[in-house]
C-alpha cells in the first residue's frame, strides 16, 4: 500500500461545494490522488458533505482563501501537488444580480491568484514532474448566453454572457485560455450545463422545490417557467471531470451535459410527480398544487443545450445517469438526508464544521 508520502497530490479548489465535494467523494472511492482540498467555507461550502471521509488520510482541508496568494503558494511549497482542479466560484445567479462584488473577487481574481501560483509552481519543477503537471479550469455554459429555439453550444460557440456571474466566468476562463497561451502553463477547461444531485445548497431550483415541497412551503417558479436548461446528474459531472483532468488534450476545451434539455416548469412537474409517489401529502392532494408564478428575474436567459460530442469522441464519456433516474435518486437522497438539509437550512452545518474543522490548514 502507498504510504502518504508517495501519494501523487491534487488540489481540488471548492472542494467542499457542490460539485467539488462529489469530485472528491469520487477521487478517494476510485483512484490513488491524495486530494488537498481547498476552500474559503463561504455560505455554500459544506463538509458535512464529505463527513463519511472522516480520517482518510488520503483527504487534507485547508480553510484557506483562493485570493490570498501567500497562503497558496505555501500549500503550493508543503504538498507538491501533481496539478490542480479548479472548482471554487461563487455561482449563484440570483446572489450575482444582487451583489456582484463577491463575484469578482473569487471568480475573477481569485482565479489570477490561482494561476499564478501555480505557474510559480510548475516552473521550478523538473522536466518530468512538469510535463505531466495540469491545471484544469471548472466553467459553466452560461458564459455563451442564451441559445433560440434550436441550436446547441459548442466548444467554439462566441461568449456573450449576460448575468455578472456569466461574466465573472467568461472572464476566469480567458484568464487561463490566456495563462496557457502566453506562459505555456497546461492547462483543460470544461463548461458544464446544470448540475443536480446530492448536497446541493438549497438555493439552488432542485433542491429548493424539495425543500419547500415537504415543508409546505410554495413552489416559485419564474415567469411562464418555460426557460431551458440542459441537466446533468452531479456524479456524471465528476466522472467527466476527472477524465478530462487525466486525458484531455493540454489547451483544450471540453463541453459536458446531460442531454436532458427540460424547461423549469417540467422540472417541477417532475419533482411533484416523484413526491407524490415517495411522500405523499397528508390531505392526498398533489404537490403541484403549491405551484405559483412570480416575476421572472432580470436578464433571464431563455435556453441552455449543450453539445458534448468532443468529450464523448476523444475520451470516450457519455452520461449514465437520465433525467428520470438521476431525479429519482436525488429526490430519495433528500428525503433520506433530512438532517442534512435541516443542518444547511438553519446553518448549523457551520457550527459542524467548526468543531470538527475549525480554522486548519
């Protein structure tokens, strides 16, 4: 058995989000990296998602900031790591429309920070540790706009991105398009469509219409909720993820999605359908019945699809999960994680984390 010593080492940024917690669930369960994960546990990050890893001496937290450069290029010094998965953004929609500052702050210059010291780091190694170093850039389809009524992003679709999230994003990414062009630094980027599943925060439409469902609360949907979004099951994300981090073509750009292109109001639909069948309302009446409409948000985009027939060709990924089943796994995993979600909602979770994590590097 490898001792942690030669362990090869990976950064994984936001690694107590969302979609960084089920990369890194997957990493330990399926591979050898030893994982650092690095995160600024804003509002959004959890390790309660990531409790079962308890001890694994193959996971390390750092609580550390991505826009505090001393603090990373120490990380950089003490772990060596073999490269870096970038993940950590704040990425709600609603929340950039509000207060964009914090949008700008992480995704944009915490990720200049992040790319130079990395850099710093790949610079100073050996010439085999260095041609086997990556950096791999975490993006989102949003930063190409808003698709009519037919038509699918591809890799080299325009960016026009229209929320101050988009555009922190769209930003990030030509940072490291940037960083690999002028310095040669290797990188690989991924735009993803809308990702669903366990441990997502519940500000989020799925698991906010969960949670407001059993707890007899109404179902917002915007407008005519006739907006689209291509959806793509969380665990076949990190699948995708860590095959374009080992095998990708250094200076690519790989799209993943689900094929499920579903309009917001399908989505509810379907997840009032999935209640009424796995926890039925005490008066028999259908969960559709708290449906209600309210004024759509500014600047809503009217359509995501993606096209991932560059990430299926080269590397050979194609998502297991449907819409149908991965619906119905999330569905249950809520319903069975109710202690999870009450932790989230009240923010005890953050309680959690501090006795069991408090302010470690």
């Amino acid at each position: 058995m490898l001792r942690t010593n030669d362990m090869k080492t990976l950064f994984v940024t936001g690694g107590a989000g969302f979609i960084g917690s089920a990369l890194i669930r997957l990493l330990i369960a399926e591979s050898d990296w030893r994982i650092v994960n690095i995160d600024k546990l804003t509002y959004a990050g959890n390790l309660e998602s990531l409790a079962d890893l308890g001890g694994n001496p193959r996971h390390v937290f750092s609580h550390t900031d991505i826009c505090d450069r001393t603090a990373l290029d120490e990380l950089f010094v003490a772990h060596r790591p073999a490269g870096v998965i970038h993940l950590a953004a704040e990425s709600h929609v609603d929340r950039s429309i509000h207060g964009p500052g914090d949008f700008i702050e992480t995704n944009i210059k915490g990720t200049y920070m992040l790319l130079e010291a990395a850099r710093a780091h790949w610079s100073a190694l050996d010439a085999e540790a260095k041609g086997a170093f990556r950096f791999h850039h975490v993006s989102t389809d949003e930063v190409f706009g808003s698709l009519g009524d037919s038509g699918l992003f591809l890799e080299t679709s325009p960016y026009q991105p229209n929320s101050p999230y988009s555009a922190s994003k769209a930003a990030s990414d030509h940072l490291v398009r940037a960083w690999h062009h002028t310095y040669g630094l290797p990188t690989v980027m991924t735009n993803c469509s809308n990702n669903y599943g366990p441990c997502q925060f519940p500000e989020k439409l799925i698991p906010l219409m969960i949670h407001n469902a059993v707890s007899d609360k109404p179902l917002p949907i915007y407008g005519k909720g006739d907006n689209v979004r291509d959806w793509l099951y969380v665990d076949d994300h990190a699948r995708a993820l860590r095959l374009v981090f080992e095998q990708g073509r250094l200076g690519e750009t790989y799209n993943i999605g689900g094929h499920n292109e579903k309009t917001n109001l399908e989505v509810v639909d379907t997840l009032c359908t999935l209640l009424d069948k796995l926890k039925p309302r005490r008066d028999g009446k259908s969960y559709r019945e708290q449906k209600i409409s309210v004024a759509d948000r500014p600047g809503h985009d009217k359509r995501y699809a993606i096209d991932a027939g560059k990430i299926q060709r080269e590397l050979g990924w194609t998502p297991q999960e449907s819409f149908e089943s991965g619906m119905r796994k999330t569905v249950q995993w809520y319903l069975d994680n109710s202690v999870w979600v009450a932790h989230v909602v009240s923010g005890e979770y953050r309680q959690w984390m501090d006795r069991n994590y408090g302010d470690r590097k």
